[in-house]
C-alpha cells in the first residue's frame, strides 16, 4: 500500500466527484448507429466526455479507438497494466427520487444511472492513474493503461473490437463487479426464440399483441398487452379478473376497457439480469394473469408451457435445470417479448455456473422445442477461471487486504469485460453489505466509498507493474 497514493487520491476527490457528477449527465444509452458513432450520438459524446478529460489531466496518450473505445495510458514500458470499464448505461427506467442523468450529490451520495455501473469505476480509476502519474511513481518495464468502452450493456462489441485491434494486457481487472474480487464468473447465455401461433384461441378472449423489455441484461419494468373479448360485457369480465388476480398475487396490472378490447399495463421492478430475484418481471405478470384465462388455442398451450416449466422462478428448478457450483447459482430471466396474432418472439438470460457450460443449451432445447418453440439465435458468451495461487489473484487480494483490513476471499459474480478481454478479472466496485443498485432505480454511490474504490485502484495498479508477470 502506498500512503503518498491514498493521500492524493483524497486531494483530488472533490475534482473527482465533480467530474463524476458530469459524465453521469450524458445519457449513453444504446442508441442508432450513425455516421462516427456506431452506438449512437450519446455513446459516442460520452467517449469523447472521457477522452477531454484525460486531456485535461495532463495525460500525453489519449486514444480513440474508432469511435468505439477510448484509452487513455501513462508510463513507457513494454507490458501493460490494463483497467477497463464501461461508458455506456442502460435506460434509466422508473421510480426515481433523484433526477437520472443529474449527477446530483443528496446525503453524501452520488445520484444517477452509471455512478456505479460503470462510469464511476472508470472516473476513479483515471483519477487515481492521474494521482500516480502526479507523484511520479515508477512503472518500471510497464504501462497502465484505463479503457473505457460503450457498448458494454449491449453485448461487449466494444472490447471485442478493442482487442481485435489492440490486443490484451498483460495484466489487469475490470472495476465492474464486486469487492474483494471474481476468481471466475458465471457463462451469459442469450437465446431468441420464436413461437407461431398458428391455431385460434378457443376460448371467449384472444391476445392481439403483447410488449415488454428493452435491454437484454435487464429485468424488465413495464410491459403492456392488448386482449380482445367477444362482447363488452367479457371485456369488463377481464377487468374485473385483473383486478382479483393482483389483490390475490401482489401484482401491479391495471386494465382499461375500450368496447371489447383491453388494454393491460404491468408495473414491475427493474434489476440487473444477474440477480432477477431482485426485480419484479412486468412480462411475467401479464404471462401470469393470462395463463388464468384459459384462452386454448397456440397460445393456450404457450402459456401453459410457460407455468408450468418457468412461472415466477428465477433458477431453472421448474425446468429441472437449477445447477450451482463455486462460479455461483443458475439463474433465469425473461428479458424480452414481443406478440401479434399470429407469433410469439421472446428473449430469456441464462446465467449458469462453469461446470454446467456444455450442457445448458441442450437441455433448453429439450424443454422448448418439444412444445414448437424454435430457437432462432444464441449469444453464448465464453468465461474464464483463475486458479486462486494465480500472480493476478493473489496481487488484488493483498491490495485488498491492505487497505480494508478486512477478508479478501474471492467471489464469482458478474458479466462483464472479463469475458471478453483476457488476462484479467473483475475488481469492485461494489463492496460487502452496500446494496446493489446496478440497473434499478436510484442508483447511487456513497462519496467515501467511491474515494476508497479510487484507492485500492490506485494501489492495485501500481501493485500490478510491481510484479514479474
């Protein structure tokens, strides 16, 4: 540990806060691909946000990566250090006390989408390289390097690209995940299915369309359906019937009546996809409430399909597919729907443990294609496991250890750049016991927590150009 580091560190804090404060205002969602900005306008301002401000801090090397990734470097050796985060954020969803996109600062907290995930690990990793490069501490025979990318939330084309182009490092973490750090993590698996509704309902109601979910690696917050009843007196039966199904599920489904349709509105709670029982599925509700309707036909048997094998779980235990092993527990989230009259598409998020890899697809298949539903497209994301004696592993622990006296044994949560970029785990941000706000409404950053997170990535990177390999 290095005292001279964490006391800069504390004399740059309320620039670094500041400058937090204002990259929290640009709102880097995903958005069209245009010309210079392949993830939109706002991602790309928010790469030139963070490439501005390495300019002002003095640092000589500050490089776009076609408009992708940013990287902003200090010292001249021949091996590389590299700390990589994300610019990019998912919508801001709602509930909100404070304004999203304010970066405004209420009781000793940061406020907005991206103060945790992941602008404020990217905005203290750089004050910390700049407090590093301000004492002249020496680097030896290496680099340090801090990436940023915006296109993390959308399936890391970003880092993809970046390595394509740049290569990996010889070292490093990414700041996005949990204190003390992830020794592994658990495989992504995105499936795209399909589901045609080829016979009518038999019953007296009939789904005429159904939308729910944005971004894959959330859990979606708002969904609406359309019904279609044979008469107004049946459509005023369904509202009724929404009504009781809420009071007798804890639901939020509100229902209004225009002649014989109904429009049905589901609140739910959003979260990130890693941790689904966190949030509350909009789309499960309405699936819910519908598969009580009894409406026959394809999409009578969906449905049933649905309750039976998924329901309101989020570990694959309806499905016989729950596994757990030291990279952590199955989990399962509905992240997308789409329905008209005459097809169902639908997104789902498996998470699943590094032992189960070579298995989960099959058994997924298994368990929907003997219904007729198709899969269409697979995202299957690669993973990785460190041994526990590895020089990375044992390096961030002692930082770790060090500055927070406290235990430092690895966990194995998240998805992030790790997955894509080799030679290095996550490392923080998220500490033992403080609440995870990562995609939910109010995310926020304790200011004392968020000047420690400078400090172990201050110390951890200087640690890293301090060891052989």
């Amino acid at each position: 540990m290095v005292e001279a580091l964490n006391k800069r560190i504390e004399e740059n804090a309320d620039k670094m806060i500041q400058s937090l404060s204002e990259i929290v205002q640009i709102p880097s969602v995903y958005g069209e691909p245009q010309e210079g900005a392949p993830y939109g306008k706002e991602s790309r301002r928010v790469l030139q946000y963070a490439m501005d401000l390495g300019k002002k801090l003095g640092f000589e090397t500050v490089v776009n990566v076609d408009d992708k990734v940013c990287y902003i470097e200090y010292g001249t050796g021949s091996k590389l250090v590299g700390i990589f985060a994300h610019l990019d954020v998912v919508p801001e969803g709602k509930g909100w006390t404070y304004p999203p996109f304010g970066g405004e600062i209420h009781n000793h907290r940061v406020y907005g989408r991206g103060t945790v995930d992941n602008k404020g690990s990217f905005i203290a990793s750089l004050y910390a390289l700049y407090s590093i490069k301000e004492l002249g501490l020496p680097l030896g025979d290496w680099r340090i390097r801090i990436v940023g990318g915006t296109n993390e939330e959308k399936g890391m084309d970003d880092m993809k690209y970046y390595v394509s182009k740049c290569g990996a490092p010889d070292a490093g973490f990414t700041p996005d995940g949990l204190f003390p750090m992830s020794f592994t993590e658990r495989v992504i698996n995105y499936y795209f299915m399909s589901y045609a509704l080829t016979e009518a309902p038999t019953g007296s109601l009939k789904v005429v369309s159904l939308k729910g979910g944005n971004i894959l690696n959330m859990v979606p917050d708002e969904a609406e359906a359309v019904l279609e009843a044979v008469d107004e007196a049946g459509a005023k039966k369904v509202a009724e019937a929404t009504a009781k199904y809420c009071a007798e599920n804890g639901k939020e489904l509100t229902a209004e009546v225009d002649g014989k349709q109904i429009k049905i509105h589901s609140k739910g709670l959003c979260a990130h996809s890693c941790t689904p029982f966190n949030g509350k599925n909009a789309i499960v509700a309405i699936l819910m409430f519908l598969a009580e309707q009894n409406l026959g036909g394809s999409m009578g048997r969906f449905l049933d399909f649905f309750k039976e094998k998924i329901g309101y779980t989020t570990d694959g235990s309806l499905m016989g597919m729950a596994r757990a092993d030291e990279c952590g527990k199955l989990t399962f989230s509905l992240s997308k729907m789409e329905i008209d009259e005459s097809m169902l598409k639908w997104v789902v998020n498996i998470r699943l443990p590094f032992t189960y890899k070579d298995e989960v697809t099959a058994d997924w298949k298994a368990q929907v294609e003997s219904v007729g539903i198709k899969i269409v497209d697979m995202d299957l994301h690669k993973s990785y496991r460190f041994p526990l004696d590895h020089p990375l592993i044992t390096t961030l622990r002692t930082v770790y250890e060090e500055l927070t006296g406290k235990d430092s044994t690895p966990s194995f949560e998240g998805g992030t750049y790790a997955q894509a970029v080799p030679n290095i785990v996550p490392f923080g941000s998220i500490f033992p016991g403080t609440p995870d706000l990562c995609h939910r409404p109010d995310e926020c950053i304790e200011i004392d927590e968020y000047i420690l997170d400078a400090k172990l990535f201050g110390n951890a990177m200087y640690a890293l150009t301090q060891t052989d390999k």
